[in-house]
C-alpha cells in the first residue's frame, strides 16, 4: 500500500510517499480501508522536530483517520466488516501511521459513523473537537466574556460555537485576517480582533467595556500569552492548549504581579489525559448529534491527495487556511 512517512526532519519536502506492506488486523484489531485522514498542526511541529513528542524515524504521521472496515482480527465482536467507522489512533497510544491506504487499528480506538456523517466530518470531529469539548467541559464559559484566538481554525471554530452554546455572555474572536474574523463572526462571534494589528489589545478591553475577558483560550503562541496575561479581568483564567510556541512567553514582574493581586490564572490543557476508550463513543457520539443537523457547523477546509501531503502541510505551515484539511488516500 502507498503512506507518507519521513526519513528526516525539516520542511515540507521531506514527507515521500512510500509503498510499505499492508497491515493485517492483529487480535481485537480491525483493519480499515482509510477514506479521508486529518492533519493537524502539531503534526507540522513533529515534522519540524519542535513538539514535545520526538518520533522515531522514519515516521508515518497521522492519529485520527476515517474510512470503511475490511477485515477483523480474533475477538472482535462490536464491529462488523463494510461498517464506516472514524478511528483515533491516539486513544489507543499510537502516535503515528493514519498518512496511509490502510491502518490496523485497536477496536476499542473505532467508532461507528452516521450515515449522514462525512469521513472528513469525522476527521474534523476528533481532535479539534474533542479538544473544544474538553476544553470547555474543564473551563465552563457560562455568563463569561470569552477570548478565542485562532478562531476561524480547526479547534477555534467550535469553540465559538460551544462557548455560545455553553451560555458564554460574550464571545470576541481573535484571528489574522478580516475574512477569518468574519467567518467566526457567522459561527456566532459577537465581535472580532485582528491579533496582527498593534492595538488589537485595546480593542479586547473595549469590547468588554475595560473589564477584560474572564476566559482566555490560547493557541497561537508567539508574544500573544503574555499580551493575553495582562488583558484577563480579576478572576480570570488564560487558558494554553495546543501545539502553541511558548518561546517568546516570559511575563515580566509587572505581570506577575497582576497575576497574583489580580486572583487571575494560568491554565495548561492537554487533550490526552481527558480520552478514555470506554467514553470516546458517547463523546464522539455527542459531537456528531450536534453537527448531523447543523447545530455545530464544521468548516470544510482545504482536501488534498495523500500523494500531496507536502503540499498539506505548507498550507497548514502558511496559517492562513480556515477549516479541517484533509488529505484523501
């Protein structure tokens, strides 16, 4: 079968496509016939060999993959061969390997798929989506002034809407470009900041009326945390999750100090420890009762043959894509 895998790390150009033996489904494993695969951004960063995880090489990237069973290992009795299924080869520890014709794959890692559900719908729903569910599930934005930064991405753009949802008093969209601003404003923003533009700062505070925002949810990484520090109201919880860089985060003494007589404070979210196998069904299950009807609306972002995941990966690089890109074997 054809994968993708790197030999090296680097730039886009050193993903290949390879042809690899299939897989055969060991005991309770199912072997799946990959339709639609996610790339995320913190599959860029272990490319780069600047995630907190460094893969062995040579690597086959990919943790959460959509497509159709094809043939079952010993002991498996909740699956059946020709049943759409999305996978998170994450739950079942496995960092890599989703880039590929064919994975085999844990049954307990694989859920069921609606009908009315997409294979890349279903790549969209498992990580950013259980990301924002879990986000907001450890951090309840109820009757708060909520800050979403990367709003028109992948975990962005269902947090506005889950943060809505949740009873968020107001919801402010942080993100690079008006068009993104107004795409996040469509999902239910009450309001947009440009983070590009000097006075973006000022701007938060006037949208909360010099108060600030109570919650903070933070991914872009750069000088933005620490700008983001000193904006919370008191009581406030900055919230940093993702593959963010924390290069540039160094809060001087001031900062601290509102930290400390501000009640405010720093909160790390990692979606890892929130996933169990017995819950991923109902959770994945919740996500999927929202989107069917278009309850929770899912960006379609860039597709891409699975021959060009370089390609992939310097759109997701560039930052200015919206939505879930996925590649299609």
């Amino acid at each position: 079968m054809k994968a993708i895998q790197y030999s090296r790390f680097g730039g886009p150009d050193v993903l290949e496509i390879v042809e690899i033996a299939a897989p055969s489904p060991g005991p309770d494993e199912v072997l799946i016939r990959v339709g639609a695969v996610g790339v995320n951004f913190f599959e860029v960063m272990m490319r780069q060999d600047r995630y907190a995880v460094t893969p062995p090489l040579p690597f086959i990237p990919g943790v959460e993959i959509a497509g159709t069973i094809t043939a079952l290992g010993d002991g498996v009795a909740s699956l059946s061969v020709g049943d759409r299924v999305a996978a998170a080869l994450y739950v079942a520890g496995v960092q890599g390997g989703g880039y590929a014709e064919q994975v085999a794959i844990r049954a307990d890692a694989v859920v069921r798929l609606p009908d009315e559900t997409s294979f890349a719908g279903a790549t969209a729903l498992q990580v950013q989506g259980l990301t924002a569910l879990h986000l907001l599930r450890s951090h309840p934005a109820a009757g708060k002034n909520v800050l979403i930064s990367a709003a028109a991405g992948g975990v962005g753009s269902l947090l506005v809407q889950l943060a809505r949802r949740g009873g968020a008093r107001r919801v402010i969209a942080m993100a690079s470009s008006a068009e993104k601003l107004a795409l996040a404003q469509e999902l239910g923003a009450d309001a947009g900041v440009d983070y590009t533009q000097p006075d973006w700062p000022a701007q938060v505070c006037a949208l909360t009326e010099g108060a600030g925002p109570d919650l903070i949810f933070e991914a872009s990484g750069g000088d933005i945390p620490a700008q983001c520090l000193t904006l919370l109201a008191p009581f406030g919880r900055l919230v940093l999750y993702g593959p963010l860089s924390l290069a540039d985060f160094r809060p001087d003494a001031e900062a601290l100090k509102t930290l400390i007589f501000g009640n405010r404070t720093i909160a790390g979210f990692s979606l890892l420890p929130h996933l169990a196998p017995e819950r991923l069904a109902s959770e994945l299950g919740e996500l999927f009762k929202l989107a069917i009807p278009g309850e929770l609306r899912l960006l379609p972002g860039a597709s891409f043959p699975l021959a060009q995941a370089s390609a992939a990966h310097a759109a997701l690089e560039s930052r200015r894509t919206a939505g879930k890109l996925v590649l299609l074997p």
